[in-house]
C-alpha cells in the first residue's frame, strides 16, 4: 500500500513504521465499534468517556497480537469506576476482522463532578494475553498512575515490557447535520522497536510512583530520535485524529514525511462478543441440582445477562448442571 492510497478508516487500525527512527506505530479510528461498546449500557458521562478511552487503547494494541489470540485489558480500582474491562480478539484468517468488546462497573452514588480518570482510584492496570488452549497466558500489572487511561498504558510499556510507548487519543460525541449524535474516536500510537538489551537507568523511573518512563530506557540516539517523533506528533489537530476527512495515510504523511513512513495492511475492527446460551450452560456445568435452585427466579427459570453486550438468556433449570435431566423424546 502507497501513502497515497485513500481508504475507508472508520473502524479500522493501520500499522505503520518510521525506517528513520526505528520506530512502528499505528493509526486507529472507532466509530460503530463504539456504538456497538456502548449503547446497551446508559453508562453516565464520566463512564462512557473511560469505556471509550479504554476501547481505542485496545485497538491500538492489539492490532499487534496473532491471529485467534486474545488481548484484554483491565483496570481495577478502588474509586467510583470499579472496574473496565475489554477484550480484542484476533482475526480468525488474515483479512477478517478484529473483534473488539468492554464494559465497567460503577457505583454511581460515587461519581464526582470532575473529570473521568478522577472516577478512578487507586489500583492497577493490567494486560492479559490469551494464546490459546495449552499455552499460559500472560499476564502484567502496573500500578494507576500518571493522570489518564493512557498514562497508565504508557507506563505499563515502560515499565514491564521496557518499550517506550506513546499514544495520542481524541475521543468524544460527534454531531453532524442528518446524523444522530454519536461516539467517535481516533488515536495514534508510537512505540520504539525493542532492543535485545534495553537500556535502564537506576534504581526506579522518573515517572509517578517511580515507574519507568521513555527517558528511563532510550540511549542518547534512540531518545533524540524518539523526542523528534514525538514533537512532530504533538502538532497533530483533533479533527486529524477524530474527524471523518483526513485518511490515516495522509495524516501519517502530513506528521512524519521527514521520517520515511511506511504502511502496512489496515486491520479491520468490529464490535462482537462471544457469549451464547452453550457458555452459559457450560459454566453451570459444575452446580448440583441443590445450587441450581438456588439460581433460581421465583418465575422457575435460570437467567442469565452478558456484562459486554447486554445479551439475555433465559434457561429451563432442570436442563442445566450436572445432574441435568435429559430431553424427553
């Protein structure tokens, strides 16, 4: 694909790399993704601006994991905003999309008037990568620092992969004549390629907490390199980021033309969850027949709903756990 190429970015991430300062990153915009995350819930303001922050971070990100594996990222905290969860699925061939998926939980009673990260509290930041049955996943926590969901993503980069890490996010409701009002968001993220041996400084990082920040682990010629790149996206426009008009391929030309970009395939991204009424049953597999009644709604049925994506499942209780009573006939 040429720089020149125009392509339909809604929904969509494009990786890209600057050869001139050893640096690879992507471009992602979110329109019905979004739509899909969020219209089920009526989350509160403050709420949906997280929710929404935390889906483009999970599409910058795991644009990079391997077909069928899963990326999830959490937030668990002691503020109003208890907890934000998302899940990327990777494609199941090459070409199709990304699914994406996220939901939080919140005590409304607690919300404050201020921003949306001051909904958050004390906690961590997590990423979780899921490879499939017989492989472990991974899993890496930093401590809630640095004033934004995106902070806490820069630092957990830095901090326990040890690669310098930036994003640049807009997101927020967009409005247009004919058009209802709806969530829009577009995001840039660069990450230094990793070295075989990074360089650290100290004990601890420069960054809140002392946790690790991009000074902390770039030499002189990868810092000055890595501060350029980073000048240059600092002059990006919102409407760049956010708007329906500018492609990735000319935003990328119009930041970093001095550092050679170049650009691979585009990673479509969908809104899509995996739940079913068989995953239902099968995580009442292990209840006696005792436990399911417990479950039980005074209506006798056993009823289910899916935090992601609002689904309602509704089941016969005899017919689920392990002493379920076989179908007649």
């Amino acid at each position: 694909m040429t720089l020149g190429t125009k392509i339909a970015w809604d929904d969509t991430v494009l990786p890209f790399q600057l050869d001139k300062s050893d640096i690879r990153g992507r471009v992602a915009r979110l329109d019905g993704v979004l739509d899909g995350v969020l219209k089920q819930h009526g989350y509160p303001p403050a709420v949906e601006a997280l929710v929404a922050e935390m889906a483009l971070l999970t599409a910058l990100i795991g644009q990079t994991i391997k077909l069928r594996w899963k990326l999830s990222l959490q937030v668990q905290s002691k503020g109003a905003v208890r907890m934000i969860a998302t899940d990327y699925y990777g494609p199941t061939e090459d070409g199709e999309p990304a699914k994406i998926r996220a939901y939080a939980s919140y005590d409304e009673a607690r919300l404050t008037d201020g921003s949306p990260f001051d909904q958050v509290g004390d906690g961590y930041f997590a990423i979780l990568i899921d490879q499939g049955s017989g492989m472990a996943p991974y899993q890496g926590i930093t401590p809630i620092a640095g004033g934004s969901l995106k902070a806490c993503a820069e630092a957990y980069f830095a901090q326990s992969e040890q690669l310098a890490t930036r994003f640049a996010l807009r997101f927020g409701k967009s409005s247009a004549p004919g058009v209802p009002e709806h969530w829009r968001a577009g995001g840039v993220m660069l990450q230094h390629m990793p070295k075989a041996s990074p360089h650290v400084s100290g004990d601890s990082g420069s960054g809140d907490l002392g946790l690790l920040q991009a000074e902390d682990i770039l030499n002189e010629d990868d810092g000055e390199n890595w501060n350029r790149a980073n000048i240059l996206l600092d002059s990006v426009e919102d409407l760049e980021l956010i708007g329906p008009s500018v492609p990735p391929t000319d935003l990328l030309v119009r930041l970093f033309h001095e550092e050679s970009p170049r650009v691979f395939d585009a990673q479509p991204v969908r809104f899509g969850c995996t739940c079913s009424e068989d995953r239902v049953r099968q995580s009442l597999s292990i209840y006696s027949a005792k436990d399911i009644r417990t479950m039980t709604t005074d209506s006798g049925r056993v009823t289910a709903d899916c935090q992601f994506c609002g689904a309602h499942y509704d089941i016969d209780p005899l017919s689920v756990g392990f002493e379920a009573q076989e179908p007649e006939g």
